[in-house]
C-alpha cells in the first residue's frame, strides 16, 4: 500500500556563492522539478498501420522554486546568479527523515524574479537548468 506524504516537509538546499550547500526550506512555498526526454522520430515510408514510431534522446530536466522575500535568502540566490559555475542542489520532496527520498545534482541557476504587489507578501521565484544527471538517493 503506498504511503503517501505532505508537501508541508519538503527541502530544498543549494549551493551559495562560496560553493556550500544551505538549506533555503523556510522560505520557500513551492519546488517543482519537472523532467523530461528528447524523442528522435523514426518513421519511413511505407509505415505499417500508418503509425510514427520514434526512439529515445536525452534526459533534460529543470528546477524552479518560489517562496515569500527573505533578505538572506535574496542575499544567497543573487550571489548565485550569473555565476559561471555550477551549483550543487539537494531536494527532499517529503522532507529529510532518514530513508525519504531525496534527488541531488549540478545545475546552474537561469533566472531570479522579486515581485512585490501592493495587496500581497514580496515573493520571489527562481528557475535553474539542471546540467548532467540527476540523483535519485534517500536521506
């Protein structure tokens, strides 16, 4: 039977400027980490059935993260953008228990967005284009 886990615990650590992993979690209300696969079409004339068929690419994957505006944490992902480095990332989507699952890898971060609505909480968002492999691990 699955066990099923609330978002509420998730972690999400990466890199500063000076190359250490930090949790960021606090401020955070939102992790996505979609992935995905190239697909080469090899279809040739006289396909039976009338079908495309196709074969498998390379393995692609992105990381975007939103929270509310903390000063230290704007203070860790601005020193972070622009840099011609990768950071390391660590993401723990039901939290860092001993024996949850935990993804980790190289990205580097692509965009840092501060919004301040004049009826809401200053938030921010970043995206990062993950680079090589992604981990999949457990705490």
């Amino acid at each position: 039977m699955p066990t099923f886990r609330h978002g509420k615990n998730a972690v999400f650590k990466v890199d500063n400027s000076g190359g250490t992993l930090t949790d960021i979690s606090s401020a955070l209300t939102d992790v996505s980490l979609p992935r995905s696969i190239e697909t080469a079409e090899t279809t040739t004339f006289g396909v039976t059935g009338g079908a495309k068929t196709y074969i498998t690419g390379l393995n692609d994957a992105t990381l975007s993260v939103s929270g509310r505006f903390d000063a230290t944490v704007d203070a860790h992902l601005a020193g972070i953008l622009g840099q011609d480095a990768t950071v390391s990332f660590e993401y723990g989507p039901a939290g860092s228990t001993a024996g949850y699952v935990k993804f980790t890898g190289e990205a580097i971060m692509t965009k840092y967005d501060l919004s301040s609505p004049v009826g809401d909480v200053v938030s921010f968002s970043a995206d990062f284009q993950v680079t090589g492999q992604i981990t999949r691990g457990t705490y």
